[in-house]
C-alpha cells in the first residue's frame, strides 16, 4: 500500500487545529511547520504527532514546500488549519494514491461563510490540486498560491471542508492582510491602476458574483460575500493607487 504524508502550516491556529489534526490522524505521517505560533497550537498539535518544524514566516508557497520536503512518503496532502477532511474523502484519497497514471489531484473546496454553506457564486468553483507526489509538483505564489506539477492531474469528487470565515470580522482580517501582500507584490511588479479602473473592476466584481454566478440564491450572505469580494477588489487597487502615488510624489520631490 502506498502510504501518504500530510502537511499543514499554522500560526496560532489554536481555535482550528484540534479539528484539523483529527480530520487526517488516519495517515500514515503529519508533518506540521509552524511559523512560531504563541499560543497552544503546537501543545495541541503534539497530540497527534511529534512531527512538529518551527521556523521563521517565509510566505505560503515556501513554508509548503518545506514541508513538502520533510515528507516522509511518496504522496502528500497539503491542507489548512481550518479545513477538514471527510471520511468520504479519505477513502477517496486513499484509492486514488495507489494509481500510477495521476502526479497530482484537484481537490473542490467547500467553504462555510458565517455559519452558512455557501452554493454559488466563485467559492463552490475552487478545486485545487492539494494531493500530489512529493517528487512531481511544488508550490508556486506569493498569494493564492498553488502547486505547479508537470504531470497529468486527476479530480476528486468529495470536497475538503473550509472553515475559515467563520465571522465577518475575520474575513475582513483576512482580506485586509492578503490585500496588502498583493498590492506589494503589484507594485513591485510596476504595475498602475487608475482610481476609475478600480471602482469598474470592483462593480464588475460584485455583478459577477451576485449575478451571473447567481450569489442571490444564497440569500443575505450571498448579498454579504459578493459585497466582500468587490471591496477585495477595491481594497487591494486603492492600496496599489496609493503606493504608486506616494512612490512618484517622492521622486518629484527629489527632482527625478
């Protein structure tokens, strides 16, 4: 039988990781990279494995990647501390890995957004590939990160199961940290927005996915998430705006 490695990063993840550890104590190895987390995720982590690698934030795709190393076995899953695995997904996976013909799997991500599942709009769309062989894929990204692999990509019918916006509160916590990762990475980029390119995309952005990816059907919380998704939207370009017009105010400045 081909066995399987299980990755997961934390960062105070204390509320979430019980949960998580439980989900996938079926596999053969957890491996868990911990950026430094100061409260009890790694004392709850112990629980289920003594696989336990702390060291230094150094973005998503590399602190994956170094887990992804430290795996033991030939097949990986790589999930959060706020997703779950199902017993239907773990017989799936376990089948799937004893395969030859697949380097990787796309998985679908199911998301609970405020106490409700959510079935329209972008978020019942998300499969990505989170089962692959160590030997055949890496991940790649700053944000949204993903694994690139050269090999041929299977799908899973059973989703994981997502937990992370568990409160509006968080999810603006949320947005607000991976809105200022990406205008960074933009303006390193050189790119420029203009203020009306902003609000044109955030409105396209809302009509998507209230609209055509029919979020009304979700009631107050599709209403709720497609609002959240356009001020992404505009969040993430104003601070790109904003960044861009204090970088020229100060070469001005300087006469250059």
């Amino acid at each position: 039988m081909t066995k399987l490695s299980v990755v997961v990063i934390t960062k105070n993840e204390q509320e979430n990781i019980e949960e998580c550890l439980e989900s996938v104590c079926w596999a053969d190895e957890i491996i868990v990279v911990d950026a430094y987390s100061n409260d009890n995720t790694c004392k709850i982590a112990r629980k289920y494995t003594d696989k336990i690698y702390q060291r230094a934030w150094s973005g998503y795709s590399d602190q994956k990647n170094y887990g992804s190393e430290l795996a033991t076995y030939p097949w990986i899953l790589s999930i959060d501390a706020d997703e779950r695995v199902t017993e239907a997904l773990r017989q799936e996976i376990v089948a799937a890995i004893q395969r030859e013909d697949f380097a990787a799997y796309r998985i679908y991500i199911r998301d609970c957004m405020f106490g409700k599942w959510i079935e329209h709009g972008s978020w019942p769309r998300q499969c990505h590939i989170r089962l692959y062989r160590k030997d055949q894929a890496q991940w790649s990204g700053e944000i949204h990160e993903g694994v690139v692999t050269t090999g041929k990509v299977g799908v899973l019918q059973h989703p994981i199961l997502h937990y992370s916006h568990t409160s509006i509160s968080k999810f603006i916590h949320k947005l607000n940290i991976y809105t200022d990762l990406e205008a960074e990475m933009e303006f390193r980029q050189g790119k420029r927005k203009s203020l009306l390119g902003v609000v044109i995309a955030s409105l396209r952005s809302f009509l998507g996915q209230y609209i055509w990816l029919r979020g009304f059907a979700d009631g107050p919380h599709g209403f709720i998430l497609a609002t959240l998704k356009a001020f992404y939207r505009f969040s993430e370009g104003i601070k790109l705006w904003e960044m861009r017009y204090k970088h020229d105010k100060g070469q001005a400045e300087r006469g250059q």
